[in-house]
C-alpha cells in the first residue's frame, strides 16, 4: 500500500483494539500512547509505544497493513499481523491490531487515501445490537450489580460448593471464566488448585476484577483477566475447565458450546406448569384503565387503550409467586450443555401438555429452571423453583389477556416458543389450549423478555431443606431468615432489568 505521510510525525493514540485486550500490561494505563511514522527498522513502519523506541514499541509495517482516513485529524491504522510470534506476558501473536490516531500537530501532511471501511464483524457483533451491547456491558461494569449476583447467596454457595467440594476437576488444570464479572468465580476455580485461570470479562468491570484479584495475593498470580468479549478473545492456551454462569442466553450460554468446547458438565432443566392467580391478572389488566379516559386535560386517551393492554400483557412477570398458585404438575425441558448445539438456543419449541388438578381459571405459564453442576465427586443442583429459597432470578411467569377455564382432570396442551433476538434476550410465544365439552379454548400471547415486570414480592417460606449449602452459608442464611423475621424487610436484593433478562433467558 501507499501512504505518503511525513517521518516521524507523531500522534496520539485514540484506541487500540487487540493489543489493549490482549495484553494488560504492555502499555501503563496512565501514559498517553503515542504512535509515529517511520522507516528505522527498513521498510515503512508505523510504531506506537509510551516511550521513544522503547522495547516494548508495537510495530506494524505499513506494506501490509491498512490505513483509513475518519476525519480530517482522525485516522484508522489495520494491521494483519504484528510481530509474529512475539509474546506479550503469554498472550501468543497480537494477530490484528486497529488503532485510531489523531495527529498531534497542525500539518497532516499529503492526505492519506481514504479506505473502505471493513466490514468484518465478530460473531458476537454479528448477533447483537450494538445499542443493547452497549447498554449490558454498561450495566454489568457496575458493582452493585455484580454484588447483586455475589450476595444472592443460594447462587454463589452453590457455585462455591459446586467447585469446591469437586477439586479434583480443577487442580491442577487450565480453567477459562466466560464472563467473569467481579472474578468470584475465577477466584473460586484458583482456590480448588486450578494451575491457571483465564478470567475473560468485556465490561469494565474486568478493572474490578483485577483489583478483586491482586487484592488476594494468594490466588493472584494463578489469575489472568482478559478484558475483552468471548468471541473476540484467544487464549494462548487450550482449557481444560470452562466456568461461566450461562443464565445468559443467548448472550452467554449458547457460547458455552461452540466457542470454547471444553469438557464443560452441565445440565439445566426449564420447568414449566400452568397457574391461576387472579390478583395478578387484575393488577395487569388495571394497568391500562389509565387510558380510558376521554377528557384527560381535555384529550381522549381511548385511542391507545388497546395497545397500552397488550403493552403490559407483553411483559414477562418475575416476582417469587407461591407454588399453590399451580394448578398442574411441572414439566420439564433439558438443555444439556454437553450435546446442544449454538443454534439450538437461537429458537427454542416446547411442547405442552399438562393434567389440571382444580377447577379453575388459569391465567398463564409460570416458568423457572434448575441447572446441574455435575462434578465428579460432588453433583450439585441449583434450584430456582417457587417454594424453594429465592434467587435473584425469583420465578417468570408469562401472563395471558384471556384466561382460560378448565375442570379437575382436564388436559391443557399448546405451546411455548422462545426466538432469540438481537437485544440479548429472547420473544416469547405461548399458547394454552383447553377444551370444555364441545368448545375449544384458545389463549395466546406475545412476550418480550427484555422486558419484564419486576413484581418482586416477599420472599416464600423455606419450605425446601437447604442441604446442598455449605455450613457456612447456610449460617448465614439462617441470619438472614431471621433478620425477615425481626423486621419483615427483604434481605434479597432487588433485581434489575439485565439481571431479570438473565433469568428470562432460561
Ligand atoms: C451473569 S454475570 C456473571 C458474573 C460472574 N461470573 C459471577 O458469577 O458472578 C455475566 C458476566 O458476563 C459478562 N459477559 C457477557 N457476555 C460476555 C461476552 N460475550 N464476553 C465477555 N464477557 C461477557 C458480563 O459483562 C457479566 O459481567
């Protein structure tokens, strides 16, 4: 390629995609990163470091690489390869390095020609929009959503007893976190013996992460964050161990099977039964009286009344529901981790077909899942179900405009259909059928995961024995049971709306 561009003009580095990501610490974070022009090495090279001709200086040569102009001070650098087989702490080949710069003078010299812009995308910027993006990777950078996760202690005591009581799988072994978050996991994974963990986390929260990390010096030299997205990441080396928590399809979870397959041992069932809850369905349905209004300062609202009613009926409902409100026996859908495949998650039918036990109206499907950590000394399940101790993903239940009315010993059939879609999250289609003497019923709705009505309730009783929990979690729980008992406040925390769509998602 061409680039007429003056020796040792000098700019300032706006952002370098890869290097950054790939390698924590081959430039301090503090120290502007310059790059500069130049033929030093003997063919046109393009070299960007903190200091001048450091060892550490990145160099691409401009005979491969690619050079786009954005704006009149703004200019994208491609490059293919960087130094091959240059190690950066370990991280093997920088093979793709985008920098933008800006000049950092007032001539930029002849006007380099501007390029195409490329078109390639990773497979994670293929499947998601990047406003949803955005905004997840926005949400989960926070700490008090990771806390929210972390003090949702029926999760982490499982994910702790599900490593730690199973430490034959991780010592000495080569374990990568898919989406590590504050790194609890990572630190879980070092703590049963792992030899390495790579933590990869694309929010900033991977920042935290490694604070978390270097604050528990124990562990931390056994722990690498990578900054970055799954899709986009490589390791130098192959795992043998995957963590994640995959309660975040298709986002997370579908890549747990195509991306890194590694001897990852989970199951998780979706459990489903049809339920009757008046109060709910009234709630619901009085949200919309707003619009029956004709002279609302003088303007008639009735016009969006209609859509305002199947507006609210779109919203998954996540609260903790009390488990007599099923008027059917649960079945249940296995996802096993093991054999599926991507594309199985992108669309998801299941069948339905339930005996009702009562005579009543029923108002839905009332959904939540169970996963299997399947360990090879220790088994564990983790339980989401109404009766059992309340997680943060509480339970989902999926609201119908028109109730249907069935007696005791009668079948109900239909359907749910989960489509993913771009904003990380799934559509919902569901339809319940019952027949009363000659007249078939049909209810059926439409729903957006994405975007669910947090009803969040008291939490239930806890009617199911807590065994699985280790001795000093369930301590704690017991504290908090009682602290409920005191002062009648809610010691779960509140979810929020990405990590209800976590709980949607399953
Ligand atoms: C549900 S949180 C779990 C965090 C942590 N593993 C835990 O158990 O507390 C999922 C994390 O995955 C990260 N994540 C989601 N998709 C990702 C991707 N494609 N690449 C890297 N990180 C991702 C999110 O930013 C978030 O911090």
């Amino acid at each position: 390629m061409e680039v007429t561009v003056k020796e040792n003009q000098l700019f300032v580095v706006l952002s370098i995609s890869e290097v950054s990501s790939s390698s924590s610490t081959l430039f301090t974070k503090d120290e502007p990163v310059f790059a500069r022009f130049g033929s030093g090495s003997g063919v046109p090279e393009l070299r960007f470091g903190q200091e001048f001709e450091s060892s550490t200086d990145v160099v691409i040569d401009l005979r491969t690489a690619q050079l786009f102009k954005l704006g009149p001070a703004e200019s994208l650098c491609v490059s293919g390869a960087v130094e091959d087989n240059k190690e950066f702490i370990g991280v093997n080949v920088v093979k793709f390095v985008a920098v933008i710069l800006k000049y950092y003078g007032i001539d930029f010299g002849s006007p380099l020609p501007n390029g195409a812009v490329s078109t390639s995308k990773s497979k994670f910027d293929e499947k998601i929009e990047a406003s949803s993006a955005k905004m997840y990777f926005h949400y989960y950078g926070q700490l008090l959503h990771q806390q929210n996760m972390l003090q949702d202690f029926v999760r982490t005591g499982t994910y702790y007893a599900a490593v730690i009581e199973n430490r034959a799988d991780f010592l000495g072994r080569v374990v990568v976190d898919v989406g590590a978050g504050s790194g609890i996991l990572s630190l879980f994974a070092a703590q049963a013996g792992a030899k390495h963990v790579y933590a990869i986390e694309a929010s900033e929260m991977a920042e935290y992460a490694k604070k978390l990390i270097a604050g528990n010096p124990s562990l931390n030299g056994r722990i690498t964050v990578i900054k970055g997205k799954v899709e986009e990441v490589e390791l130098p080396v192959k795992a043998d161990i995957l963590i994640s928590e995959p309660m975040v399809l298709p986002s997370l979870g579908a890549l747990l099977f195509s991306h890194h397959k590694v001897d990852t041992l989970l199951f998780s069932r979706i459990h489903m039964a049809p339920f009757s809850d008046e109060y709910l369905y009234m709630e619901i349905a009085n949200k919309a009286i707003f619009w029956q209004q004709q002279s609302y300062f003088g303007v008639d609202l009735t016009p969006l009344q209609r859509s305002a009613y199947e507006g609210y009926f779109s919203q998954p409902v996540v609260d903790a529901f009390d488990p007599r409100l099923l008027v059917a026996p649960a079945i249940s859908h296995v996802i096993n981790f093991n054999s599926i495949k991507e594309e199985d998650l992108y669309e998801i039918e299941i069948p339905l077909k339930f005996t009702c036990s009562v005579s009543t109206r029923i108002h839905g499907l009332a959904c939540w899942f169970d996963v299997l950590f399947n360990g090879s000394t220790v088994p564990r399940w983790l339980t989401t179900a109404p009766g059992a101790p309340t997680t943060h993903w509480y339970q989902l239940r999926c609201v119908l405009s028109q109730p249907l009315y069935v007696m005791p010993g009668q079948e109900i059939t239909g359907h749910l259909r989960l489509v993913s879609h771009k904003a990380q999250s799934y559509t919902i289609y569901l339809t319940l059928l019952a027949t009363v003497g000659d007249m078939l019923q049909t209810s059926s709705g439409k729903l957006d995961l994405k975007e669910p009505y947090y009803r969040v309730s008291q939490p239930q009783a806890y009617s199911l024995a807590q065994d699985q929990q280790p001795t000093q979690l369930l301590q704690t729980q017991d504290i908090l049971t009682q602290s409920l008992d005191q002062d009648g406040s809610v010691p779960v925390q509140q979810p929020s709306p990405n990590s209800g769509a976590e709980l949607h998602s399953l």
